[in-house]
C-alpha cells in the first residue's frame, strides 16, 4: 500500500446494518431492494444507499442474521419475480438461479408485490424498518426479510397460548378477593 492510500473505511451502510442488528427483534423488517424501490414516506421506515451489488448486500445481510442469536429471517420476494421474462429484463433467468442458491432451500412467501409493501407499512407504524438499496437494475428482485424471535419458534407460542387458553388467568401475585365473611363488618354492612 503507497504512503498517501488510507485503509478503505467500512462502508456507511454496512455500519448502520450492524449497529442495528443488535436493537432489532421480531417483528422489524430489512429490505434488500433493487435501485428503483422507493423512499418510504413513513417515519418509521429508513433507506440505505449501498452502492453495492444486490446479492453482495443479502449475502452479508443474511451472514450478520445467521451470527446472530436472537433474531432469525422470515423471506418474502414478489410473486412478480417468477413471471418476469428473460426477453424483458436480460440476467434475470441468472439471477433468480442465484437467490435461490443463496436462500438454499430456506422457506420462501412470494406475494404480490403490492401485499408486501402493504405489510411494511403496517410494520413501520410501530417497529423499525430498514432498507438498504442497491445497485440492481432488474425489476421485482427486492428480497423483504422479517426478522423472527431466534430462540423462541412459532410452535412454542401456539403451545403458550393454549396452555393459557386452558388454566385461569391468575397470577401468582393476584390474591383472590376476601370471602364475604372475611371482609370487615363495615363493609359487609355498607352492601345490605
């Protein structure tokens, strides 16, 4: 390295990325988005521009998730993205054939595209949503990924909540109301 070059500093984006992580839970959303997705106009709602290549950014998206303890990725793509056609958006074929490399059999939504935006928005009302833009120049190749509790699974809750489903909703610092005889006789007389 010449005297006069500097260490290239970590990029904005990957900073912000990983200064969040750790805050994010269930519940937050990050968008890895191709450069024509749109600035959101709701509060809660912060993009990123990367200037990076669109599956660089999931891959180290995706690799910060996995080192991750608390938080693992629900994905949604656009259900637009398996209809588009090689002949309207050339390296698209190629570039479906690679997200599904790195997603690697990993579950999958496909929605329309409209349905997901209408997801973040509700999202964005009371938790965070991060998106990061890249350079990517083909249509309906953002992948949406919703961050999930990582140490506690869906079938953990359905058991939870049936189980409370089936006891009374007591708890054990709730004391149960005094029997009348118990109460004072002031009171009991203030009723008759």
């Amino acid at each position: 390295m010449r005297n006069d070059q500097k260490p290239q500093p970590q990029l904005l984006w990957e900073r912000e990325f990983k200064r969040r992580l750790p805050l994010f839970g269930h519940r937050n959303w990050i968008v890895i988005a191709d450069a024509a997705y749109p600035a959101h106009s709701r509060p809660g709602v912060e993009t990123l521009v990367s200037g990076a290549g669109h599956l660089d950014v999931l891959q180290l998206v995706l690799h910060g998730i996995a080192a991750s303890q608390h938080v693992r990725p629900l994905f949604y793509t656009d259900l637009q993205l398996k209809f588009v056609a090689e002949e309207d958006a050339p390296g698209i074929s190629q570039y479906r054939k690679q997200l599904g490399k790195i997603l690697n059999g990993a579950q999958v939504r496909r929605l329309p595209h409209s349905q997901i935006i209408a997801m973040l928005d509700d999202a964005a009302l009371i938790f965070q949503v991060l998106v990061i833009k890249t350079r990517l120049l083909l249509p309906y190749t953002s992948v949406f990924v919703e961050l999930d509790c990582g140490y506690w699974r869906a079938e953990a809750e359905q058991r939870l909540r049936k189980a409370m489903l089936l006891r009374p909703h007591s708890s054990p610092h709730t004391r149960p109301s005094p029997s009348p005889s118990l109460r004072s006789p002031a009171k009991v007389r203030a009723r008759s």
